[in-house]
C-alpha cells in the first residue's frame, strides 16, 4: 500500500512539474529546460527588437519596389525580359537574372523584402554541403546530413550534393543563422515530420518541396551541437515558427500537411512568406494561434507573390493580433474563405487576384471569427487594388490606410490597378528547377 501511495505522489508530482516546465500550447517542449529558458527569453528580445512601430512604412517601400520593377524608372516595362531573363517581381529580379547564380549563391542574401528584409541567413558563415539524405540518429546526426547541418551552432549555408528525398523519422529543429538552399538539385522533405523552427532568428528556407507531412512520437532530439531536449508528439506542421525572428521562407511547394502548412505563433516577428505555391491542404498557414496570447501583437508578417492553389479550404493567412500585408497574391476557388482573422488584428490586402469558386455562400474572401460586428467593424482590414473574380469580395472594416507615401505618384501609380499584374508576378510560385550557369 506504502508503494502504491509513494508511486502515486511520484506520478501527481510528475504532472505539476511537467505543467510548470511547458512554456505554451504549441511548444512541443517536454521539459522546458534552463537552457531552452535562456532561449526563449533571448528569443523574445530579439522579437522585440525586430518589431517595427511604423509598419506602413513597410508596406509601402514595399509597393514602390514593385512598381519600379513593373513599371521601370522610363515608365515602359521593356526591360522585363532583358537578357532572356524573365523574373517579374523584385525578390526574383535580385538574384534571378544572374545566370552565374550557383557561384553567388549568398547574394540572395540581399533579396529578402517586406517586414523579413533584414534576414541574413547563413551568409556569414561557410557552406554546408548535405550528401546524405537518411535521418536516423536523432541524438548524434550523420555528418553530411540534413539534420546535423542545422544543429550546428555556427552560421551555415546549407546546399546539397545531388537531389534527394529526406524522410525526417522526427522534426527538424534549426538552430539561428541558418539557410536551406535547394536551388540547383530537386530536394523533398516528405512522407515524415516537418521542420521546426523554435526560439531562433535568422532563418532562410529557399527552394525545396515540403509535403506529406506526418506527426510523429517525439522523445530525446538533439535541437543544437551542446543540448538535446525531450519532445511531445509533433503536429504534423510542414513549416512550424515559434517565438523566433527574421524569417524568410521562399519559393518552397508546400501540400498535404497533416495540421498547418506554415504556422507562426508565440510572438514571432519579422517574416516574409514569397513566392511560394500552396495546394491541397485545409488550414493552410496559421499567424497567431490564441486569441488570448498578446504576445502575438508585436506579430508582422509580408505574404507576398504567392500562389494559393487547387484543393485549398481556409486559412490562407488565418490571423491574430498583429500586422499582416497580403500583398500580389494569386488566390483561386477556396473551399471556405482566404483571409480570416480574429483577436483584432490590422490586414492590409493589396493587389492581390482572388477568383472565387462557383459555390455561392464561398465568394466572401474574408472571415472574422469570435467577435459580433460592432466589434470587428473597427477592425483595420483594407483591401487596395485586389483584383475579383467570379463573384469575389472583400468585407472591409475600420480606418483606411495610412500612406507614409504618397500613392498617387511616381512609381506607386501601379498601385492602382495592380491586382492585374498578379499572374506576372506570380507565375514562377513555388520550387524552381534551377540548372548551374543557366538563368533560374
């Protein structure tokens, strides 16, 4: 009896324990150890520090790029294709017209745009040549791995030998400063778990296929060279963001997630989401996930020349508390809505196409969840320039946007029509089959 009552203490004391060590839903941290502490309370700093208090500026340095590179400084679009090259918006025009590319590699470095522009990856340090795709050993990973690349606690820019499949027996847990560059070879991440990116900054995540995505057991994974911590079973996410800073995530193919294709939760911060192709999947990408976590409200996010494809449901972004710019997106025959949001966040959706499917109670873009009208009414989500198809529109609410510069000039003037240029800007979405001394 004296056994049974002592094992069951143990296990009482057990459980208050792990609910004191779990820092939030979401987390997937068994036990929230000081060194994961340390993390992120550092991480959060960072967030902090990433956050920008006037993200209309942001927003419209971000348009006027688009119309210089639209429109040209003489006002024709001639020079589009100059060279053979035939990138369309201003992230692809930086490094994509460079047929020397796989020997600049680290110039894309310079490309990012929208609130993730500071986002350096790996530039700084060597690159990591991955010529192994198994995934066997969570604790102590293959050199020439996947897995041991992104542990490494030095910056990286990560290629790859040849193209491969990479099943992940668990997630993938990335350390800071850290690049996956797929360009030049055919990469997968498939058919296992997802990758993970959780108190970390400065991230680039360019050029590969994400899909298939499983949840898998958890238990002891080594997430850097000197810690290895005890995890829960995983969600099933292609693409997880947790309290981290300065990501960017570019022409990745994402489809068939098990939960969200792209989840950025926890107060993270300063993330462009470009050039990507999304399809078949329901709850597409997550931004914020509790309405009662504040900390989300220092969230800005740039999604920006995407192609949200066949078979999509809803949340193409689903939203909370911070600032969100949709901006030149190719939406076409969502199931339920596209952008949804509750908790009160600010969405600003320009120029984006959105061809609604032929149900009729699916033609509203918009969905706000969880509050009455007289409360989401003061809401700010602006629609600017979208492009409507088929029946499509948008429910606006609250203040209009204000312009730190003007529109109604210059290279803006593309501002006002500039849903119409979205199959242009759009049409290389997705992972590209890029070839060595070839234009990508």
């Amino acid at each position: 009896m004296a056994a049974r009552t002592n094992h069951m203490l143990m296990l009482a004391f057990f459980c208050i324990l792990l609910h004191a060590t779990i820092p939030k839903a979401g987390a997937k941290i068994a036990t929230f150890d000081e060194y994961l502490q340390k993390k992120a309370a550092a991480s959060y700093e960072d967030s902090l520090k990433a956050f920008n208090p006037n993200p209309e500026e942001i927003t419209d340095e971000f348009n006027e790029l688009v119309g210089k590179t639209l429109v040209g400084e003489n006002g024709t679009r001639r020079h589009l294709e100059d060279n053979g090259c035939k990138a369309t918006n201003p992230i692809d025009r930086c490094w994509r017209c460079d047929p020397d590319w796989a020997k600049h590699r680290k110039r894309l470095a310079d490309c990012a745009r929208g609130f993730g522009h500071d986002t350096m990856g790996g530039k700084n340090g060597r690159y990591y040549l991955v010529t192994n795709p198994s995934d066997d050993d969570m604790d102590h990973p293959k050199p020439g791995t996947l897995r041991h690349a992104v542990i490494q606690t030095e910056p990286l820019w990560i290629i790859f030998a040849h193209s491969m499949v990479i099943r992940l027996k668990q997630e993938l847990i990335l350390t800071s400063d850290k690049t996956i560059d797929g360009r030049g070879v055919q990469v997968h991440i498939a058919y296992g778990a997802g990758l993970t990116l959780q108190f970390v900054h400065n991230v680039i995540i360019h050029n590969i296929w994400i899909h298939n995505i499983i949840p898998t057991s958890g238990g002891l994974i080594r997430d850097a060279i000197d810690h290895i911590g005890f995890r829960t079973r995983s969600d099933g996410d292609a693409i997880s963001i947790y309290s981290s800073s300065h990501i960017w995530i570019d022409h990745v193919s994402l489809s068939k997630a098990t939960d969200g294709l792209i989840d950025a939760i926890e107060g993270s911060t300063a993330i462009t989401i470009s050039n990507c192709k999304f399809n078949h999947h329901n709850d597409v990408m997550l931004l914020g996930a509790h309405d009662s976590n504040s900390k989300d409200a220092i969230m800005q996010v740039t999604v920006a020349f995407n192609r949200f494809g066949i078979g999509l449901i809803q949340r193409m972004p689903r939203c909370r508390w911070g600032f969100f710019h949709v901006v030149n997106n190719d939406y076409s025959h969502w199931e339920l809505y596209a952008i949804g949001g509750s908790a009160h966040p600010t969405i600003i959706s320009q120029g984006n196409r959105f061809r609604a499917s032929n149900y009729r109670y699916t033609k509203e873009v918009t969905k706000r969840d969880y509050a009455p009208k007289s409360e989401w009414m003061h809401w700010q989500w602006r629609s600017e320039g979208d492009l409507f198809k088929n029946g499509a529109f948008f429910t606006e609410s609250g203040p209009p946007l204000k312009h730190t510069k003007s529109p109604l000039t210059g290279q803006n003037l593309i501002n006002f029509k500039p849903g119409s240029f979205v199959g242009r800007l759009t049409r290389s979405a997705g992972a590209l089959r890029c070839r060595a001394g070839k234009l990508c």
